[in-house]
C-alpha cells in the first residue's frame, strides 16, 4: 500500500523533537529590537505619555502628599496588631458546612472525625505555616445540625457542644504543635517523607486552661468532670442527654486519641512504609522511654 | 566609620599638623568643639594641606581615644525614610509601610478602620458627648483602603482567625442583598426536600 503524504508527514513529525517554548524559532522577519531607540532611531513617548511624572516616571511615593500631613501619619497609634506574630488562628467551620459535608458523604460518621478526615475532604485548609493551629467549629447552622458524631476539634463554644451533645454526639477539644499538624493536614506527604510519626506536645502556656477545662469538652480535662458538665450543658439549654452508654456506637463516641498521639490507630515513634505496607516500630529503650506517653 | 570620617576631613584639607596643634595647644577638654569648628575653618587656612601618611595614621589612633559618635552623628546618620520599599535590599521584595497598621485595621471585606484624631487629646475640656463619639473607631474611605492595601503585604491582607476576635461581627456584610457574599441561610427546622 502507498504511504499516503499525511501518514509521511506523521511519522515525521514522530521522529521530531517535541515542540516547546526552548525550540521554537521567531517568524521569518520578525525582528527584536535589543534596545529602546531614542530620537530618530526610533524614539517616541513608548506609551509614557507627554510631559510631567507620568512621562519621566517620577511618581510619588505611596501616601506622600506633597508637604501636607499624610493621611497615614495623621490619626493616632491604636494596638490593632499587637501580638500579631504570636496570636494563634483556627480558621473556622460551621455546623451548616460540616452537615453538608456529612449530607454530602464526605465525611464518615462511623467513625471518629477528626483534623485528619476534615481536611481529606478538601472543602477545608489549614495552613500551619500562617500559624493555623487548626479547625474552630463555629455556631453557624446550628439548628439544623442533625448528625450523630465523635468529632475532635481544636476550638469551639458552648452552643456548639450543646448541638451536637443533643444529637447523641460527643465533641473534644484538643490542641496540635505545628508540627504535628503538619502531619495531620498532608497525611500522604508526611508518611511519604519516611520520618517516624511525631509525639505530639503540651499545650502552651495560654492555652493550658482552655484544654483542661472540663467546661470547653478539653482533651486534658477529667472525664469524671466532663460527664458532670455534659449533664450540666443539657439542663442549661433544656434538653434531656442522650444515654451514649446504651447507644450500639458507644465504643466509636467515647474513643479518644492519647495526649501525645496524633494519629488514631498509630502511635508516635512509628515509621509507615507507603510502598512495602509495613510499619516498624522502635526497639531501642530509649526511644521508647522518648515517645512513651 | 571614624575612619570614613578621616578620610573625608583628608579630602576637604584637614592638615595633620593643624589638628595636632589644637589638641596641644586646647587640650582634652577643648578637643571637640574645636574640631566641629575646624571642617569650617581649616579649609580656609590650609588650602592645599594633606598631611602625609605616618601623621595620618597617627591622627586616627587619636581620633580613636579622643573622639565620640555623638559628634559625628549629625554627618553620618542617614535621615529616616517611611515610604513604601518596592524591591528590598535583600530579597527584592515589597515591603509594609509600618505605619499602617500601627494607626489603621483591615476589615475582611476590604476597608481600613482607624480612631479619630485628637481621640487621647486634651480630654478634659472636651464635652462628655464628644468624648463617646471620640471612642468610636471610623471607616476609612474607599480610596485611601485602596491606597493602605498597596502599602502593606499580603499578610496584612489576608484574613486573620483569631479567636474571642473583638471585631468578629464586622468582617463579614451580610446583612444586605447587595454585599451579601454566601446565600442565606435557611430558616431552622428547614431543609432542602432532596432526601425524599
């Protein structure tokens, strides 16, 4: 059969180089000028315009006023940003986005939700290199909050534990270093990296008192209190408490992680290999003695 | 730095010798105004006068024991500059003008807050009245926002979430049609009929 010009062509260009911005060549006749001319040699206003700042592109600095006051000096100082560098955020997730997320099968409320399972939906980030320290679940949507979960987040208010204490759910407060979270907000790349899993550290100072007290569901805070302030919440807000104790999901509403674990189901020191499917675990006493809780 | 400084006193015709001579003849204690005098003087004196490299050398060790910065700092500090820096000395990157949000608050939604001048000023002879509206933090127009987020980075820009964050209930406008940013909520007890 005769090769046709097409199929020549084709295997032409098979052979060819792929074509990319480092190989192509100029049109024929197109020249580059390597200089801005002046004058005769080609000089014009280059689309500075005729006379005065814009032209010779002298422009006042941002703010300057021409001898007055500026306005960006003239009020006084006010401690707005004080503390800036050092003030922790949690980026916030409402009740109403999270029962989307739950309507919507993002999320899986068999078993326990927490900073992981939330930024695997990809409807939430986190940035802990802008100081995120993690989700604030907020009272936005609240009345319409039906589902039944085991959530952890890192901070929240009342209404918000009364919502989903009401619905037969348990909530906990817990606080993340920033390098756990950023184990916890890119699970796959931190497993990749091949580091053994972080033991996760205390609290700051500041914030202490917000994860032991009893009051914010704190993960450092006695669960003997905490089952007395769950009864307390339900008789402020007037509902009567879910028996979570006779619930069929009692084991997956009352698992905790350990105050040094990050993970559920691992625990700090471990090394998981992604591509073998195997996870080693320390031997030597004394990294033992490092990650023990 | 001294040694700039010798160098340009050098270069306007600071001889060696009239120096010398007005420590001998003024001593120690004398020794500074006298010297602020002569980069006026001396030049007129000695026009042509470079003093020969021992002698030099011998006056910075001098200038070392004798001479302190508070004298040369009119001439060698640089005067202070607040304006916006495009390119930085070591990145070449932009740079916030620290003024802002030192007196200015950037709302979510684009506008800069600010306190009313004269709001710590002379309170006691202003009316009880004017002292409660002095309390107030104003809006900033839309002009001068536009000018403040030029000014400053993105950090600035971005949002903060900060929790107990006294300015909360300002961030968002979604009171009205028209700056409303997500669909309204739905009233409670109300749900979409998808599940049927």
């Amino acid at each position: 059969m005769a090769s046709r010009g097409y199929e020549k062509a084709l295997t032409m260009l098979r052979t060819l180089p792929r074509v990319g911005i480092y190989n192509i060549a100029a049109n024929p006749g197109h020249v580059k000028k390597s200089k801005r001319g002046r004058a005769q040699h080609g000089g014009d206003k280059h689309g500075a315009g005729n006379k005065g700042s814009l032209a010779r592109q002298n422009y006042m600095r941002m703010g300057y006023e021409t001898g007055n006051n500026p306005y960006y000096l003239r009020f006084p100082a006010e401690p707005y940003y004080v503390g800036h560098h050092l003030r922790r955020q949690y980026p916030p997730l409402s009740l109403a986005k999270l029962q989307l997320m739950i309507d919507t099968d993002c999320l899986d409320t068999s078993k326990p939700i927490d900073l992981v399972q939330i930024c695997n939906t990809g409807y939430y980030e986190i940035k802990p290199q802008s100081k995120h320290y993690g989700v604030q679940l907020t009272d936005e949507g609240l009345d319409n909050f039906k589902a039944k979960i085991n959530i952890e987040v890192q901070w929240t208010t009342e209404p918000v534990i009364a919502a989903i204490e009401k619905n037969g759910g348990t909530i906990t407060t817990a606080f993340y270093d920033p390098h756990s979270l950023f184990a916890l907000t890119n699970v796959k790349k931190f497993l990749e990296s091949g580091e053994p899993i972080p033991k996760r550290m205390i609290p700051p100072e500041d914030a202490i008192e917000y994860y032991t007290n009893p009051k914010n569901r704190g993960y450092l805070a006695d669960p003997e209190k905490i089952s007395y302030e769950r009864l307390v919440l339900a008789q402020k807000y007037g509902y009567t408490l879910p028996k979570i104790e006779e619930d069929p999901d009692y084991k997956m509403l009352t698992e905790r992680k350990d105050p040094r674990q990050i993970f559920f189901g691992l625990e700090p020191g471990w090394i998981v290999n992604l591509v073998d499917r195997i996870i080693l675990k320390p031997t030597d006493p004394e990294l033992k003695e490092y990650y023990r809780t | 730095m001294l040694r700039s400084l010798v160098n340009s006193c050098l270069r306007v015709g600071v001889s060696s010798r009239a120096l010398q001579d007005n420590v001998v003849s003024h001593g120690y204690n004398f020794f500074k105004p006298q010297l602020a005098r002569c980069f006026s003087t001396v030049l007129l004196q000695n026009p042509n006068g470079f003093g020969n490299e021992a002698s030099s050398l011998r006056n910075i060790n001098m200038l070392d024991n004798s001479l302190r910065l508070p004298v040369l700092a009119p001439l060698l500090l640089q005067q202070q500059s607040r304006t916006v820096t495009k390119f930085s000395l070591g990145r070449g990157k932009r740079q916030t003008v620290k003024s802002v949000p030192a007196r200015f608050y950037r709302l979510d939604w684009g506008i800069w807050i600010r306190r009313i001048a004269g709001a710590h000023k002379k309170l006691w002879k202003k009316s009880m009245k004017r002292r409660m509206r002095l309390e107030r933090h104003v809006l900033v127009n839309s002009t001068r926002s536009y000018m403040f987020d030029k000014m400053v980075s993105k950090y600035w820009r971005t949002p903060k979430h900060w929790v107990d964050d006294p300015y909360a209930p300002y961030h968002k406008r979604e009171d009205y049609f028209c700056t409303r940013k997500e669909p309204r909520p739905l009233p409670a007890g109300v749900t979409f009929p998808l599940e049927k």
